[in-house]
C-alpha cells in the first residue's frame, strides 16, 4: 500500500572527506632545537612545520596543518 501524504527521509550529512597527507618539504634549516623543516602536502597544498630532533629520528609536527595557500592549483 502506498500513500501520497509521507515525510520524506532525512539524509544524514556526510562527515567531511579527509585524507593522510603526503608531506614534502620545501625548505629547512638547522636551529639549536634540530632541523626545522616546512612541508606541504603534494594533494591539497596544506602546509605544516616539522622539527627533526636527531637525524635518525622521524620528524615531529610543531603545528597544525594550515589550509592550501591562494596559489595552489587545486
């Protein structure tokens, strides 16, 4: 049976596509603190600042990302 006088169904939004970055980095410089390094991701241009500590450790973030700059192609 079927009926003209129903509520339509509520669609539930979508969360907001994320992505993992893939950082490159586009300069660095040595400080007392280690090599700070300012990376942006190849995908959505955003960009972030690392520190390596030690040379044979893997770079930590000191910032949050920062959405893509006004030149970005994407």
């Amino acid at each position: 049976m079927t009926t003209l006088h129903t509520l339509p169904i509520p669609r539930i939004p979508l969360p907001a596509t994320t992505h993992e970055h893939a950082w490159l980095v586009d300069s660095r410089h040595r400080t007392s603190e280690g090599t700070l390094l300012y990376v942006r991701c190849a995908d959505c241009g955003s960009h972030r600042l690392d520190v390596q500590v030690h040379p044979q450790q893997p770079p930590a973030a000191l910032t949050r990302e920062i959405g893509k700059t006004s030149g970005s192609t994407r």
